[in-house]
C-alpha cells in the first residue's frame, strides 16, 4: 500500500510539472496517460511482488504454524517422556533405597553369621578339646581296668591258692614276738605259745606251701615248735620231721591247716 501511493504521488507531480511548462491538451493527456499505463504496470508489478511476498509469507507462516504445532507436539511428547523419567526415577530412587536396606541387613545378618560361625567353630574346637581328654581318660580307665582286672585275677587265684595253702614264717623266738606274730607264757612250769597275728599273703616273710610240702631249715637252723591257730602243733599228726646232710625237711601233713598260718620256731 505504501508502493501504491508513491506512485499516484509520483504521477501527480508530474501532470503538475508539465501544465506549468505549457503542454498543448492532447501532448499533455497522452503523457498522463503513458504516465498512467506506466504507473499502472509499476502497480501491477508492486502488486505481482507483494503478492508473491504475501504467498512467501504465507508459506513460512505456515510453516511457522506448522514448526509451532510441531513444537507444541514435541513439547507435549518432552513432558510426557519427563514425567515417564520422574516417574522411573523416583522408582529407582526407591528401589535404590530399599537395595540399601537389603545391602545393609545382609552385612548385618553376615556379621551375625560370621559371629555364630566364630561361636560353632569355638564350640566345636571346646568339644575336640574335651572329645581328646575325655578319650585319654577311657583309655587310661580302659588300662586301670585291664590291670585291675589281672590284679582281680591274681587276688583271687592267690586266694584260692590260699584256701589250700599253708602261710609258713620261720623266724627266732624273739623276731617272730618283734614281728608281732607270736606271744609266749608260762602256765605250770610249761612254756606256752600262741599266734597272735595272722601273717598275710603279701607278707615277704610268708612262704606259702600245700599240704604234704613243707620248709627245709638249714644246718645251722634248729628246730624248737610249730605253732599254729590253736597253739603247738603235733610231731606226726599236724607235720613230720625228717633229718638230712641239708638240713632238716619239715611236712605239713594235717588238712586242717589249709588256709592257716604256721610259724616255725628254729633256735
């Protein structure tokens, strides 16, 4: 539109020059009208321009129309996609969270593992401990055992021996009375003996020998009595005496002294 009025402006002062120079009427329309047919192809081609700068125009309005709904729809899918990635993210943060608490408890249930293993394996090596003591110990009772048990045996074979075995101590009248083994008195001008203590088997002092066996006293040993639980023994009823270039040989010959004590008394 501003064109447009340039160019009657243009035409107007034109017609005003040439009057004041004194154009004849016909030179002066026809000019008008060349300058008319000029103002009016100026026109048309101001007016072909504009309308191709509104056509231009108008396509980059619309393509700014276009690019703005475009952006809009952009801009729609952004916030959408930005509430998606809140929305995971805030997931996430939680699930990190929890995976903290989960890590967190699994270190301290660890720990207590670490520490009930610690307190197992403790207990187990007390037990390993007390297993091997207490092994050493039936062992060792196992041992005491066997042993007692032969002792056992020997006790009470040697007290069957003893049932059938006469304990011989021979000994001075004075050491068997310093023994404690025999007391002696007199009772009507006749010497008296008795046994007064029962030698035992462990005695080293006692021999032990069956009936129809009996010591031997050397040569140098004289023979004075036998005394048994009842008192003297008889010659040739409870022993016998028999003299040889060895000694003298002594034989128990009474049943009854199984399992009696008979002390010899030798000068």
């Amino acid at each position: 539109m501003n064109r447009l009025l340039s160019g009657f402006s243009l035409a107007l002062l034109l017609c005003i020059g040439l009057t004041a120079c004194g154009e004849s009427e016909v030179e002066r329309q026809k000019r008008v009208i060349a300058q008319k047919e000029a103002s009016i192809d100026s026109l048309e081609t101001e007016m072909g321009g504009a309308q191709a700068e509104l056509v231009t125009l108008k396509t980059q309005l619309d393509s700014l129309t276009k690019f703005e709904m475009l952006l809009q729809e952009k801009n729609q899918q952004l916030q959408k996609e930005v509430k998606k990635y809140r929305a995971l993210a805030t997931k996430r943060r939680l699930k990190n969270e929890e995976l903290q608490k989960a890590i967190a408890q699994l270190e301290d249930e660890k720990k207590a593992d670490e520490a009930e293993i610690d307190r197992l394996i403790g207990e187990s090596d007390s037990l390993t401990v007390a297993l091997r003591q207490q092994r050493d110990v039936t062992m060792k009772l196992s041992q005491d055992l066997a042993a007692a048990n032969e002792d056992i045996e020997r006790t009470q074979k040697r007290l069957d021996e003893a049932k059938n075995m006469v304990r011989v101590v021979v000994g001075t009248e004075d050491r068997l009375k310093g023994d404690g083994f025999l007391e002696t008195g007199r009772r009507f001008f006749r010497k008296g003996y008795k046994l007064v203590q029962k030698p035992g088997h462990d005695d080293l002092k006692v021999t032990l020998f069956s009936v129809g066996e009996g010591p031997t006293l050397d040569r140098g040993q004289k023979l004075k009595e036998l005394i048994g639980r009842t008192g003297k023994l008889k010659k040739d009823k409870d022993y016998t005496v028999r003299l040889s270039a060895d000694g003298t040989h002594i034989t128990l010959v009474s049943d009854l002294l199984k399992g009696e004590a008979v002390l010899v008394v030798i000068e």
